[in-house]
C-alpha cells in the first residue's frame, strides 16, 4: 500500500511538472506569434522621425497617429475598398465551394464512368500552364471581364489542388452504402449532395474555405493585370497603389534639389515606414477580430464527419 501511494504521489509531481512544461511551452509559443503582430502595431504609431532614431519599438518611443492620418485622408475611397474586398471575398468563397463541391463529389463516385479522364483534364493545367497572355485574352476579349466586379473572383473560382483535396476527404469519409441507402430511399443525386454529402463535408469546406476567403481578401493581382476604375479598386491594391504613390514622392524629393526644396516640408512629413505598418494593420485587422466568431464553426466542422464508435 505504502508503494502504491507513494508511486502515486511521484506519478502526480511528474504529470504536474510536465503540464508545466507545456503551458510554458505554449506561452512561449503564443509570445513568439504575437510579438511581430505587436512590434507592427508599435510602428504604426511611432512618429517617423523617432522611428529613425531610435529604431523599431513595442511601445512607441514617441507616440504619433499620423500615418493613420495620411492612409485614411480619402475615407470615402478605403471604405469604398472595404466593400468591394468584402463583397468579393464572400461572393468568391460561396461560388468556389460550390464549384469545388459539386466537381469533387461528381469525381468521387466510382459509377461515374469518365471520372479518370476528368481527373487528367483538370490536372494537365496544373502542370503545364498556359502563360499570362492566354489568361489575359480569355479574361479580357473572351469573358469580358475586364474593369467589373467579377474580375475579381471569376479567375479564381476553380482549383484544381482543391478539388483533389475535397474529392479524396469525401472518398475516406462517406461511406458508398450511405449514398446507395439514400439512393434506395427514392432521394435524387442532387438532393442526396444537399443533405448527405455536404453536412459530412463541413471539415473539409471549412479548411478550403478559409484559405480561399483569404486568398481573395489578400489577392492585389487581379485588380493590377484587371481593373483601371478606381471604384472596383479593393483594399490590398489600393493599399499598394498609395505605397506606390509614397515611395514615388520620397524618390522625388530626394533626386531633385529644387523639389525637395519645394517640397520639403511635405516630404519630411510623410511617413513611409509608419504607414506600411498601418497599413498592415488595416488590413489583418477585420481577418483578426472576426476569427475567433468563426473560430467554433470552422472546429465544429473539423469533427462532425467522424466516425463514432
């Protein structure tokens, strides 16, 4: 009995001393993630001048609202960028799912007859590209898309990587007797994709469709090759175009004498380091604080298709 206890007791002192190894290890983990996020946030309100002086800070040597100042003179023109980014991420997440979705269930049924020729047809694009003024002349003569809305997401609604991720998940984690159950029951192909298929899929639509909302909300290239309007501009290319403008004015003032003469109380005054930091943070910043309210959806859907026992 006195060794049971005291094997007890050493077996107790060695899971707490290694459940306080982890939490340190974890911490230390969760320090290493958020100090770049809190440097960038210390640089966007450091004063430019200080910012060269002193270096890069956490906490602001001298504390300065001017670059949000500078990014948000046109406020009209960011929130204007914020809806279309918005608009475009939503629109082009639901439209890429469906398309992922419905392709990838079509490719997993081992009745379809031309599922391998399918899968080679989608495979040799991502192998051997067609260039970028073949993408461009379908985009802009074929399609018409270019200076609308939808050049901004219709390029990227398929993915040949995500069909073949979605089509093997759905292969491992639906049962074929479920879909011939469903099929004995009287129920449609497509009613049976509604209410079978895509409720046991939400793990696999949950990873696919967090790395598309991203991948649009971070997307510059399409509006650069795309779009001249300054309305349909979304925010990571307006963002890029007053960066532009920035380091241009910098450029200026620095090669000629009698501009930086003319202009030197206006380029002395403009902050570029501070600004990119701003910048940065109005960008992340909606796709941090609207995580977490997606954060038990997207977990949710990483377990409803397991199997219980």
């Amino acid at each position: 009995m006195v060794l049971a206890k005291r094997r007890d007791v050493s077996s107790n002192l060695i899971s707490g001393w290694a459940n306080i190894l982890l939490n340190l290890m974890f911490i230390a983990c969760v320090v290493v993630c958020l100090y770049p996020l809190l440097m960038v946030l210390g640089i966007s309100f450091t004063d430019e001048t200080s910012l060269k002086d002193w270096g890069y800070r956490v906490i602001p040597k001298v504390f300065s609202t001017y670059s949000y100042q500078y990014v948000i003179a046109t406020a009209s023109t960011i929130l204007r960028a914020y809806g279309v980014t918005i608009f475009v991420a939503l629109a082009g997440t639901v439209l890429h799912l469906a398309i992922t979705s419905m392709f990838a269930y079509t490719l997993s049924r081992p009745e379809f007859s031309f599922r391998n020729a399918l899968t080679v047809f989608i495979i040799i694009p991502m192998l051997f590209s067609g260039g970028m003024v073949p993408w461009y002349i379908v985009c802009t003569q074929l399609l018409h898309l270019k200076n609308t809305i939808f050049a901004l997401f219709v390029p990227s609604l398929f993915s040949t990587w995500n069909v073949i991720v979605l089509r093997t998940f759905m292969k491992s984690n639906i049962p074929d007797s479920l879909i011939e159950s469903a099929r004995l029951d009287g129920s449609t192909e497509f009613k049976t994709f509604i209410k079978i298929v895509l409720p046991l899929s939400k793990a696999g639509l949950a990873t696919i469709g967090f790395m598309v909302a991203l991948g649009f909300w971070n997307d510059w290239w399409h509006p650069l090759m795309l779009i001249s309007d300054e309305k349909l501009y979304n925010l990571q290319y307006l963002l890029y175009r007053i960066m532009n403008q920035i380091q241009f004015l910098q450029t200026i003032a620095s090669r000629s004498a009698s501009v930086a003469l003319l202009t030197q109380g206006a380029s002395k005054y403009i902050p570029q380091e501070t600004t990119r930091m701003a910048m940065c943070v109005m960008t992340i910043g909606p796709i941090v604080l609207a995580y977490p309210f997606f954060q038990r959806f997207f977990v949710k859907g990483l377990v409803i298709g397991a199997v219980k026992g």
